[in-house]
C-alpha cells in the first residue's frame, strides 16, 4: 500500500505543470494540538479547479513512560496521497476531497486503559474552505471521514502486554479536523 501512495504521488506531481501559484506546502494546526503529531501537506496543480496532494503525519511521543496509569499515546506513521476539487479556483474557496491513505498506530491510555496497535488503509472524503490571506497565505479549514481495512491487536493497558482482542475488521472513523497554515508559491 505504501508502494501504491509512493508512485501515485510521483506521478501526479511530475505530471503537473510547475509555474507560479501551483505548489502549496501547509501544516495542520490541530495535529499539534493531538500530542505532538508532526504534519505536512504538499500540493500541485493540474488545472484550475484540481490538485493533487499528497501528506504524512508522525508521532513518535509516548508520555507518563513508566507509570502504567498514566501512561497515553497517539503515536502513528500515516501517508494520505488524494485530489482536491476547486469549484472556483485552486487555493482558493470552497473544496472537496478524496484520498487514499495509510496508517501504522499505536493509541492507547488516553480516554481509558484501553490500547489498541495495528495498520489501517483505506479511502476517504472532505470538504473545507480556503481562505486567503495574503497572495501566498491562505488558512484553510476543513473535515474529513475515512474507512477501510484494519489489522490490530488490542491491550488491556498500555503497558500491560495482556491482550483483549485481535484481527480484522472494517471501519469508518473521523480522519482530521483541519485549520492550517497553507504558504502558496
């Protein structure tokens, strides 16, 4: 799945023009707000109502290590390579979305004891809203769903080692809450 993300990322990126107004890099404000999850989202443009993004997220932060009471984590590698449609013009307005993503997780201790780690992919869709700023700032807000396929293990605490439940299923989860930071070039 990666492998799938990687190339057709590379595709749609060597596949779009490179002129001025076409590129995006932005970072998602809340992600940090999620215990230290480092984001970073590119963008090209393909015409002027679409572009092709693709994104990762990383938290490598496990906090309380030690004390299995208070021990929490949200830690997780994910890559997400998607389009965005713009009804008006690209960075600009009202959007939609798609994605296909990949996530490695590992969440646990943060609204109980519960820890669950595994790998998920899927697809998924948003909407938001960019605005503009300044001529190459825009704050762009904006929600999305995904669902898919997962592979887990579940613990009865983070530090435990003593599983409650494991295998496959289907799933369908909120996927991000976005105000970011979007620098145009």
């Amino acid at each position: 799945m990666k492998k799938i993300l990687l190339l057709m990322t590379f595709i749609a990126f060597i596949s779009s023009k490179a002129s001025a107004q076409d590129w995006s890099l932005s970072t998602n404000l809340v992600d940090y707000i999620t215990l230290g999850t480092l984001n970073l989202e590119g963008s090209a443009a393909t015409g002027r109502h679409i572009t092709v993004n693709a994104s990762a997220r990383v938290n490598p932060w496990t906090f309380h290590k030690g004390d299995p009471a208070k021990q929490m984590q949200n830690r997780n590698q994910t890559f997400a390579a998607g389009i965005r449609y713009w009804p008006w013009h690209i960075y600009s307005g009202w959007w939609i979305s798609t994605a296909a993503q990949y996530q490695e997780y590992n969440f646990g201790g943060i609204f109980s004891q519960r820890t669950e780690e595994g790998d998920a992919f899927g697809l998924g869709v948003g909407a938001g809203y960019s605005l503009m700023v300044h001529e190459n700032l825009n704050l762009d807000f904006g929600l999305s769903i995904w669902g898919g396929q997962k592979t887990y293990i579940a613990y009865a605490c983070p530090s435990c080692g003593r599983i409650t439940d494991k295998g496959s299923k289907w799933f369908v989860l909120p996927n991000e809450l976005r105000v970011a930071i979007q620098y145009i070039f």
